[in-house]
C-alpha cells in the first residue's frame, strides 16, 4: 500500500494505541468533538451533574448502509442516544462514543460521520466526552459500527413510567410513521420514488422538554418507536401498563409513498423503524395543550392523538380498521428488517 494510500484509509495500525491511534484522535476526533471535558484527554470523563436522579443508557448501531437521505450513522448514534434519555424523562448532557472499524475504510467517510455526530450533538444540546476506537482486520466487521453511552439528569420528582397509564389517557403521536424504515431500505434495494423518503432522524429532547412544561404530571410516558415501529412499541406499553391500547387505523399518520411502498413490498408501516418520533400517552384533560405543544416545534407540526387506553384486554393493543372491524396489532415477529440502526 502506497503512503497516500495509507493516509487516506483506517490502517489497522490506527488501533493499536500507538502513533497513528493518537494521530486519528486528535486529527478526526478531538478536532471535530472538541469540548473541555473531552480535550482533558483522561481515562475517564469527569462529569457535572445537576441535582436530580441520574439517566443512563447504551445503544449499539450497525445500520446499512451508512449514509442515506436525512443523516448516517453518526447522526444516527447520537439521536438514538439523545433519544432514548428524552423519552425517559431526563435532560441529556453527556454521550460517550466507541468507534469499531474494518481496515481500509475511508478517512474521509470517518471524518464525515465525526462531523456528522458533532452537528447532532450541537443541535441537542450534549456534548461527546469520552470515547474508544478498535480497528479490526478486512472482513472482521462491515465498515464501521458505533457503540454509545448517554447520561442525563432526571428533574426531581418526574416519573414516567408506564404504570402510571390509565384507562382514559389518549396516546399522542408526533409525526408519520415508517419513513426511517423505509428510507433505509429503498437506499439498500436502490428503490427510487417519485418523491423521495427521507429518514425522520431528528433529537427529541426539545420535543420531549415541550410535551412536559405542557402536560407536566399529567403526561404518563413517553417513548421513542424505534425497531418495531408503533405496533411493538404500544404493545411494550400496553404490558408494561397492564392496560388495553385501541388505535384507529384512520388517524395514525403515514405519508402516502411510505404507504404505497410498503403495499406493493408486502410490509407493514406500523413495524416500521421511527428515528424522530414520539409516542406520548397524557391524561385526557391535558392531551390538546400538550399536542399545541408538540405542534408548535418543527419535529411536532404532524403531532395527532392515534388512539386511548381502555380499561379492557389488558395488555391487548387493538386496531379499529377503516372498515369499522377491530383486530389485535400484535408485536412484531421476526426482523423484516435487519441492521435498521
């Protein structure tokens, strides 16, 4: 390999921990993710951490491909992160991020995907303060896959855990369903539509923030319907809750090339991926003021109520189809979808 090769892709010399690891740090990491807490340089992040519980979560991406419309697994690592914080109920501060890469990957790719995870990580407020990178040999994984870890500080005394759901409360969703799904999967089998889908990958803290100063203790819980889309995710809900969940079919919101892909593909849109949406579940006095809430952000403009908890079929999510018929939306089997984040 010639020395402009060598200086254009990951060698697996960049993992050793040695001169060319130390070159990959401060050239593409620490340039891009530069912040106080991560320019230290130390074996572990020391953090501020406001008063209030601690949140914490880990989440692996391994999507195929890497870059599609709307974001690239940078993105994507941080929001999914960002994300599962948010719906929890916390105020997300801090990401760590470990990087596992295939020799010979591109160096501008990798810088592209750091820059990538530094504009997601601005626009949410969060910054990245540790991290790690494994090069392994050619063939020993696909490209590059990403490891995260996100903390954040639950205000004192919110709770928004799904067995506070109640029969009466309306479930609330921000936006149309399935576009990140199916982005992915146009962008694998190179499907082109009329007018392209774009992957709804967003951060949802601002969203998230909004649903609470609105609703405040009336907002029950909230979630991200990531893989599995909206059916698995309320049916989580609806064990978790020990409560029946009725959706009408006529008001889920779906944009009409995801759901004409999906007819002629034979899948279904309400199992698929979601990287930008919410799931709320608020009492019903409270639910318009929230929905003004989620509609008055860019991420909420699509925010509808989808469907209420009933008292009946515990642990059921039920289907009203169009044509007045009801059905169990069971969670979803099997993974039509593989490597979807």
């Amino acid at each position: 390999m010639s020395k402009t090769e060598q200086g254009q892709v990951i060698l697996l010399g960049h993992g050793s921990g040695g001169t060319l690891t130390n070159q990959l740090i401060r050239t593409v990491f620490q340039d891009a993710l530069h912040n106080p807490i991560l320019d230290e340089m130390l074996d572990a992040a020391i953090l501020d951490l406001g008063p209030g519980r601690v949140a914490f979560t880990t989440d692996s991406f391994v999507v195929d491909p890497i870059f599609f419309p709307g974001g690239d697994i940078g993105k994507l690592a941080v929001c999914g992160t960002v994300n599962d914080l948010a719906v929890s109920g916390a105020v997300p501060l801090y990401l760590s991020s470990a990087f596992i890469i295939e020799e010979g990957f591109p160096l501008a790719d990798l810088q592209r995907i750091v820059n990538s995870m530094q504009a997601a990580a601005s626009t949410a407020g969060v910054r990245v303060v540790t991290g790690d990178t494994k090069v392994v040999g050619r063939g020993g994984a696909d490209k590059i896959f990403i490891n995260t870890a996100g903390i954040g500080v639950v205000p004192p005394g919110r709770d928004l855990s799904p067995r506070r759901i109640q029969p009466g409360d309306l479930v609330l969703v921000s936006g149309t369903l399935g576009d990140h799904g199916l982005t992915i999967l146009a962008q694998r089998e190179g499907l082109a539509f009329t007018t392209p889908v774009v992957s709804d990958c967003t951060p949802l803290n601002r969203i998230a923030s909004a649903v609470m100063e609105a609703g405040g203790e009336a907002v029950r819980c909230m979630r991200d319907p990531t893989r599995g889309g909206l059916a698995t995710t309320l049916n989580e809900l609806a064990t978790q809750g020990g409560q029946g969940i009725l959706v009408q079919e006529t008001l889920i919101p779906l944009r009409r090339e995801v759901v004409g892909a999906c007819e002629m593909l034979g899948l279904d849109p309400l199992y698929l991926a979601n990287e930008g949406k919410v799931i709320v579940i608020v009492a019903p006095e409270a639910a318009d003021k929230v929905l003004d809430a989620m509609c008055s952000l860019p991420e909420g403009q699509g925010a509808v109520a989808v469907g209420r908890v009933t008292g009946s079929d515990r642990g059921l999510v039920l289907l009203e189809t169009e044509l007045g018929a009801t059905r169990i939306m069971t969670m979803l089997e099997g993974e039509p979808l593989p490597r979807i984040c």
